[in-house]
C-alpha cells in the first residue's frame, strides 16, 4: 500500500508536474466553466475509427446521452463510433460512461488517457456536463452541424477532473414580451446555456406590451393580447408605425421544452402578476378593476396602472391559466412575476377597498401579498411548484416557501435569508445584460447602466458578511436580458454573449477558483466556439475600454481596460492616431476638459487588436 501510493505520487509529480495552467495550457485546457480540480497530464487520446463507446444501453438517458455524443462526432468528422453496453469487451481506444454512486447530481469525473476516457458521474445530469467537458477539449469544430472538410485530427489532451458546480441555480432570462423572440432563437439560446453547464432557462413570457404564450381557454390572450399596433418605446420616441407581435403555441412550447430537456435545462416560466399585465387584460377587460374601460395591449414601454384585479374571475384566469402551463412545463419552479405594480387602480377600486377592509388588510402592499399569497397556495398545492417572485414578494410581508428573486440590489436577498428564505440573486447592477458593455456614445440605445464583462465575472452570489448556516438559502445567480431595446435574436446575442458565459463561470465555481486573467485566456476559444455556433457576440472584449465615473459630470480620472490577455494599450490624449510609439498605458490617465483620448491594444508581437476607440472628455 505503502508502496503503491509512493509510485502515484511520483508519477502525479512527472506527469502534472510541468504543467500549470497559464499559457499554453490555458489553451490546452480551456474549459469554462473552470472545473473545480483539473489535473493536466501529458499526452492524448484520438477519436478514430476505432473508437467505442460504452454505456448501461438499459438507461435510458444515459444511452440517449451516448447517442447523442457518438452522433455529434459523426456529423462533423464522419467517425462513426458504435454505441455499446457497459458489458462489452474493450480494447483499447474506448470512451465509457460510468455510472457510480455518490457524486453530486451535477458532479461528475472525467479521466483521459491515451487509451481510455471515463466519464463518471451518478445522475445523467452529471453525465452530461462530462460530456460537454469532452466537446470544449475537442478541437473547436466539434460545435457545428456540417462535415469538416479539414483533416482534423480529434484529439483530446489528457487530464484528471473532478468537478461540481458551486450553486444549484444558473439561469439566464430572457424577455419575450417586450419582442417577441421565434422558437427557432429559444433553442439556439438554451443550446448555448447548457453548453457552459448553466441549467435554467427563465422564460419571461407575458408583458404589458404583449402575451406570448397560447391558452387554449382562453385565445384572445393571443388573439389580441400578442399583438401591438406599433412600438413607441419610452415616452418622448415616435412610434415606428410597424404592428407587432408573435406567440408560442403549446406544441412550440413543447418542442422548446423537450430540447431543453435533452440538454439539462429546466425552462422557467413566468406569468407576470398582478402587474405588468396590460396585455391580458386588453384581451379580457374583466381581469381590470374597471372591465368598462378601454384597453389595447400598450405601444410604449414604463410601468403601465391596468393591473389585475384581486377578485374571483382573475384568480379563475389565472389558475385555468397554469392549469393548462402544469402540462407543458414540468419545472419544479415557477415564476409569477410580482414587479413593479402600481397600486392606482386598487385605490381607485371601491371592490378592493371593501375587500381590504374584509381581510383586515393595512395598504394595497398587503392586498398584494394577499394575491401573490393565494397564487402560491394555488401553484404549491395543485401544482405542486415552488414559486419564484421577483423582491416586491418581499415587501408588504412575506410569502413563506416562495423564493425571492433579488433584482434591486442586494437588500432583497439579505432580507429573504433573515427570515430564512431562499433567493436568487439578480442584481440589476452585474446581471442585467441589457447594460452597455461599451462606450455609450457609439453603441445602439440600451438601458443607460454600463456592465463591462469583468464586473460580470467578478460577481459573486455570497457575500463575504453572509454567516455560514446562511449561505445555504442563497440557490444561485441569473443574468436577465429584458428586451426594450433589443428587437432581435442578434442583438439578443450581441447583448448576452460572452457577459453569459462570465455568469456561468460565477455560478459554477466557487468564488476562489474564479481566476480572471485565466478566464480571458480561455475565451479565446471560448469565442470560436461561439464563431461556431454562429453567434453575434459583442467584441468589446477586443477593444479599449474607458472606465471612469459615469456618475460626473466631470470624471478627472480615468481607466483603460482591455479585455483580451497579454496586450499592452497604447495611448495619445492630443487627438493623434495611437501607434506602437505612443505611451503605453500603465494606470489612470489625468484628464483635461476637451482632451480626446485614443488607444489601441497591441499584443506582444506588434500585431493590433480590435479597433482604435477614442472619447473625448
Ligand atoms: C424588473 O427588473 N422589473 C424585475
């Protein structure tokens, strides 16, 4: 025994040894999320027409999982690699799906050797994310859909990982109110999430500005509630004079839940209430205090008044509503929204205050949390959902066994855990990826905030002051991409990456594994990747950033950042064209009023990176 383990630590040592992780392995291994251990070793293994593959064929996901992998490799390389089980004799060049006891349900253990690769994991869960290990060491062209005509050799270094995610919840939201998003996109979106082993897709799917999903009792809601005459955006824009509109219907919602399934990914959905259901109540005026008015599903964005009224046919609508969404969604969670409700109407309403009085309730935050409250017992006990409200279900009282989604701020999430609530932390400030993540000046309109990738992937959901037997209600992290000023799936695209991939890299490792300088490197294949997918990526990451106090009038300082690694800035603040001559930038930069500003990043080699950006201050 002695022995035997003297001879491991002596081979660990030669073969781990001369590896760290900087550099060229960042390359070699540029796995993102970063697994929790990775222990690089020399040599590899070669998918080649030799190769099996081994699994329990008796499991159903697990042998889906193998099809799945042996049939990604052969669309894009031809190798077809047969699928057999666990059973069969091997020898040699063999890729094995092992399923043992005692991991976490998304942990898994990856080994590669020049002969055998094991992935091991006990729930299919686990399995799946070792397998999206193995695509990110594969040469890049394993993501795609065609052939390679290259000759690739699909080789894929050799290592020991052992990984887990650090939180259960990692989600991106995505607003289909606001514009409506095809099918097409939500798979795309979802494809790329699970990808980077986040495991939620929150899908916002009613707005005042439209409806998006059918209810087959109720189809005005997407007869009329989908639709809006035009787009006036916030108040002070011209409308565009174009209709729009567009919804889901319960077979797209299955088909986008299936192919979230086979990918690990649990779809969310949330139905706004009692606010932001504008749209609703234009197709069914009665679900308003005031069924007498006149509605239309809204042209401009802002906090709309018509809200739901807390009376019988509402909360009928609503639970006929989930009743048909338990069919379609079978997430343990659901959302119900809970934002930004005015109480104008609800005062206005003599049934609501005579139903205030009734319940012996102090203000209209308490009737909120009265509705919110008798939705929850709806969706718990015929449901049988967990519900998630965004963290005005705090205010006004709480709602025990929902969860928080804590956008404003931290504040909400703090005050979830003293009551010993699980959250969700969302706070607009470093996850709401409709920010800038460039210059304002020369970026299409967005939200007004400025989010750079790095204040991305330095957040972090747990806080240093959180006690220990705190930290446990704390599920997770999301980013949420809301949709005033994002028309299409490009921009959509444009927004969330790689600010998504920053968020999963938050939620997947423990906050001191997270290693900026490692995970730029590895984004360098973290974006072919992306190229592959055909996705329309910011490239900030290549250009210069100018940080300063956004908050001044007159910022005296500021800070030049560039994302990509291993680049120096050069500078000039006298309006000339920077070159490799000009100041290298080392730290803040004095300025003056007038003084125009420009850089350039340049690697070592002289070679330029991304585009000159200037700003005149
Ligand atoms: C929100 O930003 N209203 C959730």
């Amino acid at each position: 025994m002695q022995v035997k383990s003297s001879i491991h630590i002596i081979l660990f040592f030669l073969l781990v040894g001369a590896f760290n992780l900087s550099g060229q392995n960042s390359e070699r291994y540029s796995i993102i999320p970063q697994p929790k251990v990775l222990n690089p070793v020399t040599g590899e293994f070669v998918i080649n027409n030799q190769t099996a593959l081994l699994v329990n064929i008796k499991n159903d996901s697990w042998k889906e999982l193998a099809d799945n992998f042996a049939a990604q490799v052969q669309r894009v390389s031809g190798i077809e690699i047969p699928v057999k089980d666990i059973s069969s004799p091997h020898f040699g060049n063999t890729i094995i799906f092992k399923n043992v006891e005692n991991l976490p349900t998304e942990g898994y253990k990856l080994f590669v050797t020049p002969k055998i690769i094991t992935i091991e994991s006990t729930a299919p869960n686990g399995l799946f994310y070792g397998i999206q290990t193995l695509y990110q060491l594969l040469p890049v062209q394993i993501y795609g859909n065609e052939k390679v005509s290259k000759k690739i050799k699909w080789n894929i270094p050799c290592c020991e990982i052992n990984d887990r995610p650090k939180f259960s919840y990692r989600g991106i939201m995505l607003d289909v109110g606001r514009h409506f998003m095809p099918k097409e996109f939500i798979m795309k979106l979802i494809d790329l999430l699970s990808m980077h082993k986040q495991n939620i897709f929150h899908w916002h799917l009613t707005e005042d500005q439209g409806w998006r999903v059918e209810i087959k009792k109720y189809p005005k809601l997407t007869d009329v509630g989908a639709w809006r005459k035009e787009t006036t955006g916030y108040p002070g824009t011209p409308g565009d004079g174009k209709p729009h509109g567009g919804f889901y219907t319960q077979e797209d919602i299955k088909e986008v839940v299936e192919y979230a399934r086979q990918r690990y990914v649990t779809v969310v959905p949330e139905i706004e209430l009692p606010g932001h259901s504008s749209a609703a109540i234009a197709a069914y005026p009665e679900l308003s205090c005031f069924p007498d008015r006149e509605y239309e599903v809204p042209t401009g964005w802002g906090i709309k008044k018509d809200v739901f009224c807390p009376n019988a046919k509402t909360f009928q609508f609503l639970e006929d509503v989930f009743t048909e969404l338990f069919d379609l969604f079978p997430s343990p969670y659901y959302h119900i929204g809970g934002d930004e409700c005015p109480k104008d109407r609800w005062k206005e309403s003599a049934y609501c205050q005579e139903l205030m009085k009734v319940l012996d309730l102090q203000n209209e935050d308490e009737l909120q949390i009265f509705f919110v409250q008798r939705m929850n017992n709806f969706l718990r006990e015929k449901g049988k959902k967990t519900v998630i409200g965004w963290d005005e279900i705090l205010d006004g009282g709480s709602v025990p066994s929902t969860i928080a989604m804590s956008y404003r701020g931290h504040a909400p999430a703090m005050r979830a855990l003293s009551q010993n609530m699980y959250t969700i932390l969302a706070p607009n400030r470093w996850c709401y990826l409709d920010y800038y993540q460039e210059d304002m000046e020369k970026e299409p309109k967005t939200q007004a905030l400025f989010l750079p990738l790095r204040k991305v992937y330095d957040y972090y959901p747990v806080s240093d002051t959180i006690r220990a037997e705190k930290q446990k209600f704390i599920l997770g992290t999301q980013g949420c991409i809301w949709t005033e000023f994002i028309h299409t799936p490009e921009r959509v695209e444009y927004m969330a990456f790689p600010r998504a991939i920053a968020l999963a890299e938050v939620g997947w490792c423990d906050k001191q594994d997270k290693d900026w300088d490692l995970f730029r490197k590895k984004m360098l294949k973290g974006f072919q990747r992306l190229d592959r997918k055909n996705v329309n990526y910011s490239k900030a990451f290549y250009n210069v950033v100018y940080n300063f106090d956004r908050k001044s009038t007159f910022p005296k300082k500021v800070a030049l950042t560039l994302d990509y690694p291993e680049t120096k800035i050069h500078y000039t603040i006298n309006g000339k064209e920077p070159t490799r001559n000009s100041p290298i930038y080392s730290d803040s930069i004095t300025i003056n009023k007038n003084d125009i500003i420009k850089a350039k990043g340049y690697l070592k080699n002289g070679t330029q990176i991304g585009k000159m950006n200037e700003k005149r201050f």
